[in-house]
C-alpha cells in the first residue's frame, strides 16, 4: 500500500540561473496582426505571486511584437516579499495539511514549494516515460543557443512521426518562424514543430539531443535521458522529482512562461491558405480560479497523461508533476483535487 512521504521533507532548492538562461530571457514574439489569447490574474498582487517575483507594473506586458518586450515587467524583490495575506511560511504552512485526504488517480505526483519542501509525494523517484513533457526540454535547448527566432523553417518528410504515425496540420512545406514553432511546440504540443526545431539546430538532431542530455546533468536529473525532442518516444524517461527540477529551471525563462500559458494563437503557414488557430492543451489555463505560471501537458500510451504546472494555490507558488493519469481529464481531476485539499488544510488549520 502506498504511504504518502512527509509533507516537509526538502527534495531540491531552485537551480541557479546560467549565463545561457539569462542571455535567453527574451520574451516569445508574435508575429503582427495575429490575434493571440492569454488569461493574466486577476489583480497585481496575484501576477507578482505567479511569476515569482514582485513586479512594477507600467503598461501590460507585452507579448507581440518584437522590441523591447521584455522590458514591461522589472524584477524588483524576492518572490518571499510577494505574499501578506498568510503570514505563515512552509514548512509550518504544510503540516496543517492531512496527506491521507489527497487521493490522486496520477500513477506518480510530486508538489513542491518554492523552498523546495516537499509538500506531498507519491512514488516520485520512479523512472517512467514522460511523453511531451520533454518540450520544455526542447524550448530550454533552442533558447540556450540563442538562434535567430525569425528565421523561416519549413517542415519537410523528415518532420512526420513515422514511429506513432500522429497526425499535424503542419504539412510538408508549412512555413514558420523559429519563433512560431516553438510557441506551437510548447502551448499545443504541435509534435512536427518540435522535430523541425531540432532538425534545424547546429550538428542536426544527434547533436540536439546530446544538448538535451547535457543540459539534464546540469539540472542534476540524473536518472533522466532524452531520445527525441518531440516526446514520442517513450525513451524519454524521468521522475516526478526530477521533473520538479526541469520546471523550476524552465520557469526562469520568460518566454516559456509566456508560450505554455497563452491560451490560443493563430499562425499562417502557407501562402495560399488561411490561417490555423492553435489551442493551449492544458483547459485550465481557461478556469479563473486558477493562477498558471508554466504549464506542460503530455501523452503516449506508455506514458499515459501527463501534466506539469507552476501555479499559485493559497498565495504559495507550487511545482505540481503528475505523471501517468489514466483517463483524458484525470490529470486535471488531480489538479483541482490538490488545489481543494490545500486549500481547504489551510483554511481549516
């Protein structure tokens, strides 16, 4: 029978920021004219919550447009000066909370802090495939090397997925930017964009996925490896504590904030035909009662569905991995089962 760890038990602090994350800190761009949706939080207080920092608000951050957009929002203090309104600070938060009440249907699920406590933990240091989960490991790879995001990719017979046979609207000769098809990747799991991307990287696809492992040891997942940049293989193998790491290193890159929390995004990839409107695959990017900082959804058979989040529940900024949901909506079941319990420990502690 399976035991729930000790909510307060410290898994990992927050990886240090390399010079390759900070020289790839620039926000994704959109190109002109395209009509985008993105759900912001609510209030100032809640944005500043979610993105893990305070922020100085002047006009709305920018996500079109290709000058100066990072530049609307300045970090100005430590995500520990966010919060007022619950004074209390984990690990005493977390030890009003009952673990035996949570009853998650993810195969494998991990919840951390921002200090790295563990808040609640079910089978995290088991090694299993994690399906489109590795984009983010994809878009790190493509941002680290600070390629031109405006230069034309096109997708050729290479980019099909001769292994699962998945379908794409992006057919031979769709035409995007860099850009674009790392947004697609990232906010629709669009698979022939990730291949497309690592395809295009200097030294081609082996030398992509040697980056993608080597970035991996530098986060300290250890028991991780990457085959492919698209996820389709269910060689791609983590833990739900090591995914916990992969996120929060993520999560330090604007752009892959912004991309995995848009919620639509239409794209013209061929000259003679309209556009195609892409939707977010996480549906609660959709829910106002939820503050989504970075989010990643992923499926194969072996895999089964998959979700990782930052996210903001009772103003405590969150890592949530779950791993192996059996069931389309599950993995989302679990998420708004997590947010009720905290809450609700909280409230009544």
């Amino acid at each position: 029978m399976f035991r729930p760890t000790p909510q307060t038990r410290k898994v990992n602090a927050p990886p240090q920021s390399t010079p390759s994350e900070k020289m790839s800190s620039r926000r994704f761009r959109l190109p002109a004219g395209r009509p985008t949706s993105r759900t912001f939080p609510t209030s100032r207080r809640a944005l500043a919550v979610v993105l893990g920092i305070a922020v100085v608000w002047g006009a709305q951050p920018r996500i079109a447009g290709s000058q100066d957009s990072a530049g609307s929002i300045q970090q100005v203090a430590a995500l520990g000066s966010v919060s007022t309104a619950n004074r209390q600070t984990p690990p005493d938060l977390w030890q009003q909370l009952k673990p035996r009440k949570l009853r998650l249907r993810s195969a494998a699920a991990l919840i951390v802090d921002r200090f790295g406590n563990e808040v609640y933990g079910k089978h995290t240091d088991r090694p299993m495939p994690i399906a489109s989960i590795t984009k983010l490991m994809t878009a790190m790879v493509i941002l680290d090397a600070d390629l031109d995001l405006n230069e034309k990719v096109t997708i050729t017979k290479a980019d099909r997925d001769l292994l699962r046979l998945t379908g794409s609207r992006l057919r031979v000769g769709a035409t995007l930017t860099r850009n674009e098809l790392l947004i697609l990747a990232l906010m629709a799991s669009e698979n022939r964009a990730a291949s497309a991307l690592a395809r295009t990287f200097p030294g081609g696809k082996k030398a992509f996925v040697s980056r993608m492992n080597q970035k991996a040891e530098s986060l300290g997942m250890t028991n991780s490896r990457f085959t492919e940049a698209a996820g389709l293989d269910s060689g791609n193998v983590s833990t739900a504590l090591e995914l916990t790491r992969m996120v929060q290193a993520a999560f330090r890159y604007p752009f892959i904030r912004e991309a995995t929390t848009i919620q639509k995004l239409q794209v013209k990839p061929y000259k003679r035909r309209g556009e195609l409107e892409y939707r977010n695959t996480n549906r609660l990017l959709r829910k106002s009662y939820w503050n989504i900082g970075l989010s990643k959804t992923g499926y194969i058979n072996e895999a089964g569905r998959c979700l990782v989040m930052q996210a903001v529940i009772a103003e405590q900024p969150l890592v949530i991995v779950l791993l192996n949901s059996f069931g389309k909506l599950t993995p989302f079941g679990d998420s708004n089962r997590i947010r009720k319990w905290i809450e609700a420990g909280i409230e009544q502690g």
